[in-house]
C-alpha cells in the first residue's frame, strides 16, 4: 500500500496527464481522470466473476429450461473432434455465420412457442458470445425480420438466436421438460441417413429402441464401438441431421463413461458416435460407411 503523500502524488500526476491529451486523445484522458478518483484503481482490476467473452464479441444470454440449455452445450461439444473446445464458443460460432444467413433472407426460422397458459416453467441463462456486428445487425433489423417470418410477438435477439440453434442441432422447445428423456442428435452423410432410414422402415424398428440396447451394451461391456471417422480431406463435408430421444440417464451414464472409452479404445467417442456406430453394425452397413466416410482421419 502507498503512503497518503504517494497517493496525493499519483493523483496529481494523473491530472496533469489528462489535461494534457485532452485535446489530442479526449479518450485516454477520460480514463486518466477515472483513474485518479478515490477507489479508481479498482478500474485495473479484474472481475474474475465476470463473464469472459473473445474479442470482438459480446454475449447474448438465452433463458431457456435447465435441460434445454443441457441439451445444447452436449450437442455442441458433440459436434466438434476436441475435448478442450468450449460449447458456448461453438454455440457463438454457428449464431455469428448463421445470423446473416436470416438477415439475408437464406435462412428462416419459425418463432419459438409461448408457454402454455398457466404453466411457468423455471429458466436459466445461456450466454453465447457472438460477434459484435452480427448482433447489431440484427438488433436494427428486429421489426422487419418479425414481419416477413410472420412472427406474433415481437421479435427479438434472445428468440431468433435460440431458434437458430435448435434448428441446428435438431431440437424442439419444449416448456415442459420430458425428465426422461434426452434429445441427442447425430450427423450423418447423405446416402448413410437414407440407408438408416430405409432399414428402419423396412425392418419396423425403432430407432430409440436400438440406440438404448446399443448403450445398453456399452455400458455392460459387451460392445464397443468403432472409431467414427472425419470426412476424408478434400471432401465435400454434407451431413444430414438425425435426432432422436433417448433414456437421460442411459445418456448421461455413457457420457459419463466416455472418457474411459476414449482411453481404451485409443480414439474420441461421444454418444452421438456410438448410437450411429451401433445402426450401422445393426443394419450391416460398413461397406457404405467406409465409402461415405472416406478414409479420413
């Protein structure tokens, strides 16, 4: 701690700098007077509890059910080949390329529901931070987007944003939690969807049945899966989405139990990995998902 007669010194220090650069720099002498007021040193401290966002970016926080905002963070890490990478980052990412796709008018997006009449389901905050311009280009553009998507309430940042990402990952909005149930969602190359698809309808089954009696055996020992490869490089990256529902607790076990898959097998998996993993041995489709795979890695 500085002496009465030090701080005095500083501070006026301070003031001659600031009058100084007032003409030539009206911002850093504003900042050199907040400086030398009392208690504005706590301006060059850091707010650990404050939230972290990159440069360039801003947060938009989206209040959503607790298992929603669960849903999303799982399926963004999902979506990506690292166990370091942040899920609200890959969230960020895909709303700052996908805002201007519905500024454009090449992307629409349905209004997210009102909760049912009565019903007051609890929300938690979600914050995503997305670039700063794309948020502001979408804030002035509020009105005019809500009349030509045909909206009924007004639009606004939070709704277009979280409609965006569930349509991303394959989800619906659903005010009253199915507790149950988790909503996974996997990426599939064209031809090996539409292979799935027809074998479950050929066959009559049904596809979270299958999933679970794939996790099921996981978590026994009794099966493990193969390693999803990456699109080969080079490769034109097309993917189809399938979601599906599966036991939460079945989900959250083998979540839980993929890091030491991860360990044993020598490869990442995740629960979207295993559950396409175990239709295609199900439906004998190795031969197809060899060649739509390529030999990536």
């Amino acid at each position: 701690m500085a002496s009465r007669s030090e701080v005095q010194r500083t501070r006026a220090h301070l003031g001659i700098a600031a009058k100084t650069m007032k003409d030539t720099h009206p911002e850093v002498a504003e900042t050199l007077e907040a400086l030398r007021k009392p208690y504005g040193a706590r301006l060059l401290m850091e707010d650990r509890n404050a939230p972290r966002v990159p440069s360039g970016t801003r947060n938009v926080t989206l209040m959503v059910p607790e298992h929603l905002r669960q849903a999303l963070q799982e399926a963004a890490l999902d979506s990506v080949d690292s166990d370091d990478a942040k899920a609200t980052h890959i969230l960020g990412a895909v709303l700052s390329a996908k805002i201007p796709q519905v500024l454009a008018g090449d992307l629409d997006v349905r209004e997210i529901p009102r909760d049912p009449r009565g019903m007051s389901t609890a929300k938690v905050g979600l914050n995503v931070p997305v670039d700063n311009q794309v948020v502001e280009e979408l804030r002035g553009q509020l009105f005019e987007l809500g009349e030509r998507l045909g909206f009924e309430s007004k639009a606004s940042v939070m709704k277009v944003a979280l409609r965006i990402l569930l349509d991303e990952y394959g989800m619906e909005y659903e005010p009253a939690a199915l507790p149950e149930l988790a909503q996974v969602q996997m990426h599939v190359p064209p031809r090996l969807a539409a292979a799935i698809r027809e074998r479950l309808t050929e066959t009559g089954s049904d596809l979270r049945s299958l999933v679970e009696e794939g996790y099921t055996k996981v978590l026994s020992g009794s099966w493990q899966p193969y390693k999803i490869p990456k699109a080969a490089q080079g490769s034109e990256y097309e993917r189809d989405r399938m979601p599906f529902r599966a036991s939460r607790t079945l989900v959250e076990s083998v979540r839980a139990k993929c890091p030491e898959l991860k360990e044993t097998l020598g490869h990442r998996v995740t629960p979207p990995s295993i559950a396409l993993d175990y239709l295609i041995a199900e439906f004998g489709l190795e031969d197809l998902a060899d060649a739509e795979f390529g030999s990536g890695q």
